[in-house]
C-alpha cells in the first residue's frame, strides 16, 4: 500500500497557529511556513524608528532570516526588535521582524488593494519564496482573495510602509522597508518612524 508524501498547502490568509498563514519560503535547504500576526495584537501601528542613532547592526543583513536579524537588533537596543520578541499571541511566543525576502512574499500574497503594482527594475524577485518568483507586473501580484486582508478587511496591511527587519548591506545608515500600496521596497534611514507587523515561521 503506498502512503502519500504531498504537503497540504493552505490557502494564503487562512487561520493557523497564532496569526494567518502566508506563504512558505526556504532558508539555506530548510522550508518553512511564514505566518503573519493578528493585526490587533502583532501590528505596530505607531510609526516607530528601526533603532536610535542610525546604529549599524552588522548581524541584521539576512535576507531572509528574519528571526536572526530581530535578535541581532533587539541586542544592539531596538525598542523595535524588543517589541516583537515580548509578544504573546495564542500561546505563542516566538515572533519576530520579517525580513526583506518574508515582507516581499507577505505583499506578494496578502495584497491589500487593487492598484498597479510598482514594476521598477527587478522588483518582485525573491529568490527565499517556494518557488522563487519573478519580477512584478503592473497586474500581478493581484489583490488577495483572503477577505479579511482585502483594504477595509480586519487584518489588512495599510497602504503604507512598514520596517523590515533587514538593513542594508552597504549602507549602514538603512534598512529595508516595503510599501503595502504599490509593492516597491526601499532603504530609508533607521531613525525614520514607519509601521511594523510581526510574524513567526513553522519548519516544513
């Protein structure tokens, strides 16, 4: 009798462990489910700067560690990184900071609104998402089918930025954020104010 091996893949936005699952994405060999947190409780929604006196954080430059970088930042004194290592949702408590490559695939799969996405350059190339993706269209990524992240939903992202928790490589004075309206990331100065929203991933 043969027994299958296939992974159920749930449908971005769904309810699991603590938030709403998001996509899976890989780190090095090993793949994880990405979860985003309930915007209630995981969702930093005053504007606050990534670290005081745009302090270089030489151990916050993964791509797509996420929880490696949150650390590195709450170490180096971040009221940021502070913020989502204390959090407590559903039992859990191992949230942190996504990282660039985590946000991209959060914006990719849980789009709040309808508007034409930013199509400059390579952005929307993730090589840590399952499977890696390509460039933007001005159409695609569409807006989300989750309601609840839909604009107006419940725990949809605003059409605003939010910190991630990646700073530049070259530029030590940075880090990257992403855009909810339009889908481009940028680097902006640590001590700018922007929105955060915190995840936590579950090994596959």
């Amino acid at each position: 009798m043969q027994t299958s091996t296939a992974i159920t893949i749930p449908t971005p936005g769904s309810p699991m462990l603590g938030g709403f699952f998001v996509e899976r994405f890989r780190i090095n060999e090993q793949a994880f489910k990405l979860i985003v947190a309930p915007k209630v409780e995981g969702d930093h929604n005053d504007n606050i700067i990534w670290i005081g006196n745009n302090k270089d954080v030489p151990g916050a430059k993964s791509y797509d560690d996420g929880l490696a970088n949150t650390l590195a930042m709450a170490e180096a004194g971040s009221k940021l990184a502070k913020w989502a290592l204390d959090l407590r949702i559903g039992d859990y408590d191992d949230w942190y900071l996504p990282s660039q490559d985590e946000l991209q695939i959060m914006y990719r799969w849980l789009k709040p609104t309808t508007e034409e996405n930013w199509c400059y350059a390579r952005s929307g190339i993730n090589l840590s998402a399952i499977d890696p993706t390509r460039p933007y269209t001005p159409k695609y990524p569409v807006q989300t089918l989750a309601a609840l992240f839909q604009a107006g939903g419940e725990q949809a992202f605003d059409p605003t930025w939010y910190w991630s928790s990646t700073q530049h490589a070259a530029y030590s004075d940075g880090a990257w954020c992403q855009d909810f309206y339009g889908g481009s990331q940028g680097v902006i100065t640590k001590n700018y104010k922007l929105r955060a929203r915190a995840v936590r991933r579950v090994a596959i």
